[in-house]
C-alpha cells in the first residue's frame, strides 16, 4: 500500500476551497471581534486598551479582506457553473465551444499516498489550493437552423462521428492485465487468489496497514501464519528496501513466513535477502502462472472478480472511493486527486505508461 505524506495547508487555501459563505461568515464574525467584543475585554487593562481601540478602527479592514476572499470564490464558483453549462447542447442552437483548461487546482501538489509504480517525484509537494473540477472537452459544432426539433435530433444522430469503440474487457489472464490493475483491486486480486486455493485469508483495512496487505490462516490456532504484503507497481522493479521493511515487519509480528506479491520484477539484491528470511516472492510472471494453473472455471471467476467495474483508476487510499485524474501545470506530471476534496486531501502519482 501507498505511504502517508505529511500535509501541510494554510488557512488561506482552506478559504479558497471552501463556499463563498464561509469567507463572508469569517469576516463577519473578525468585524464583531474587533469592533466591539475586544475593545469590551481589554477596557481595563491599561496594556491592551490601546491596542484593542487600534484594532477596532480597522476592523473593517480585516473584515473585508475575508469579504474580498469570498468575493472571489463566488465569482470562480459562478464562472465555473457557467463554463459547465455552455457545454450542453441545445437543440436549435449551436453547441458553443467549451473550455479546454486543465482542472484549476493543479497547484493541489501530490502530499498524500504514492500509488505504487508510479514516478517517484509525480508533483513537487506544496499546498492543495483548490476544488477539483472537471475539464472539458474542445469543439464547437455549427448547426444549421431548425424547423423540426425532432427531425434536427434524428439527422445529428446519424451525422455524428463515432468517438471510437470503448476497449473490450480481457478475455482472459496476461501479464499486461496484472499490470493494469490498480492497486487496490490488485490486493483484493491476491487474497481472492488464496481464498480460491482454499487458504482461509483476509485483508487489511484501508489506512495504515502496518506493512500488511493480506494475513493468511493456515491452521485452526486463530492466529495468522503468514502475512502477504502487495505492490502494484506496473513494470517497476521492487529492489531491496521494501523486502527488509516485510522482514521487520515479520520480527514484530512474530511471524515466520511472508509472501511479497508484485506485478513487476524484483531486483537480485531483493532476491538475496528473502531467500535467507522465508520470504517467497511472487513476481508478476509468477503470479501469471499460479493462476493459469487454477482450474479453467476458478480462472474465469478470478478474472471477473479482477476486471469487474473500474479496475485501473486507483482507490483512495483514505475514503475508498475511485479517484480522478488531475492535469499537472508548469512541467509537472499529473496526480490523481480525491473526489470528497478538500474533505480528504490524499494524492497519488500517475504511473508512467498511464
């Protein structure tokens, strides 16, 4: 699973990612406070009298630069709204041209979870300065004058050109489809696996896992026997580090045996010290064919399970829920960015051959 990144957010950009109200709201109650609530604490104090009557000339001052904040974001939420709405064609009309602009918080900077085989420094860290928001889609179509709407709907409906024909689901297992999945479904993937092998099995929960993906239950103790840890990385080779966090993990734990599962390779270094630990691990051409060797019906419920819904948009590491895909500004690569922004702040970077 993806790492936590320390967060850091002013309260500045909280404002710009909140509704308008809210700035008007803050400037409304910082005009109280200085007008009238401090100058009421500090008249009889001889040290903040004087400071407190200072302040209650200016309150205006204060107070409308929070005004000025929730002017702004009005005036961006409204913009936006507008940009929206000009997408949709009515019929009678032309369909205006809509705003091809990359999503306007592409300052939010990736200070959340890393998906696995991702670039390394997928967003320089800094700030989440503003709400998701949807791009759309350039064009403008003219459209010739109307007489009779529904007549005008059937010929656009067959003069429109086909947006090209969706990609098929896989049929069945191939090392580019474990190389597809997400790293979410790719966990949930690994433990179907070992349920269908009969091996009672169960994964973690979303959050800190501890450096535990999956926990196997080999025998009737109740205890696990063995912990399985999960990274879908792509292509990417894991080196060693991650194999001796698995082995610390194991000493803490008290357990003597690990799986490391992983849609790429594994460097030698890696190797080396998991074969000296009780370590197996299970690259993705491995995995391939432990799967391949499932009876034909367990592969095709495996592969239902694997490609059902969205596979390859990863999850949200804190909320659970698909995540969107947000463009990068000044040279820098796109993230994905949560939905439930700027209730949950996670990112994660985009793999390379995404």
């Amino acid at each position: 699973m993806a790492r936590k990144r320390k967060q850091n957010v002013s309260f500045l950009d909280t404002l710009m990612g909140a509704p308008w109200q809210v700035s008007v709201v803050v400037g409304i109650g910082v005009f109280i406070g200085l007008k009238w609530i401090l100058p009421y604490i500090g008249a009889g104090n001889m040290f903040i009298k004087p400071i407190a009557q200072a302040l209650s000339g200016m309150a205006w001052l204060f107070s409308g630069f929070f005004f000025l904040i929730g002017a702004l974001v009005f005036v961006k939420t409204t913009a936006s709204i507008r940009k929206q709405a000009s997408g949709k064609f009515m019929v009678g009309g032309t369909a205006p041209a809509s705003s091809s602009q990359p999503p306007s918080w592409a300052k939010y900077a990736a200070n959340g979870r890393t998906e696995p085989g991702i670039d390394e420094n997928p967003v320089k860290r800094g700030h989440l300065r503003e709400p998701l928001e949807d791009s759309a889609v350039v064009g403008s179509v003219e459209r010739p004058a109307i007489i009779d709407p529904l007549s005008e709907i059937k010929s656009l409906h067959h003069r429109r050109e086909p947006l090209g024909v969706p990609p098929e689901d896989p049929s069945e297992w191939s090392i580019d489809l474990i190389r597809e999945i997400e790293w979410k479904r790719f966990e949930d993937v690994c433990q179907k696996f070992y349920e269908t092998r009969g091996i009672r099995s169960e994964t973690t929960a979303l959050g800190a896992d501890g450096g535990i993906d999956i926990r196997l239950y080999q025998d009737s103790s109740g205890q696990a026997t063995s912990i399985v840890q999960c990274k879908s990385w792509g292509e990417r080779i894991v080196g060693v580090k991650p194999v001796r966090e698995l082995l610390g993990v194991m000493t803490h734990e008290r357990i003597g045996k690990a799986f490391f599962m992983t849609s790429g390779q594994f460097s030698s270094d890696a190797k080396e010290v998991a074969k000296s630990n009780c370590i197996t691990l299970i690259d993705g051409e491995m995995l391939l064919m432990m799967i391949k060797r499932l009876p034909e019906a367990d592969q095709r419920s495996l592969l239902s399970f694997a490609i059902e819904g969205d596979y390859k948009t990863p999850t949200c590491p804190a909320c659970g829920i698909k995540m969107k895909r947000i463009s990068g500004k000044a040279g820098r690569p796109d993230f994905w960015g949560c939905h439930n922004y700027p209730r949950c702040r996670q990112t994660l970077g985009v793999r390379r051959n995404a």
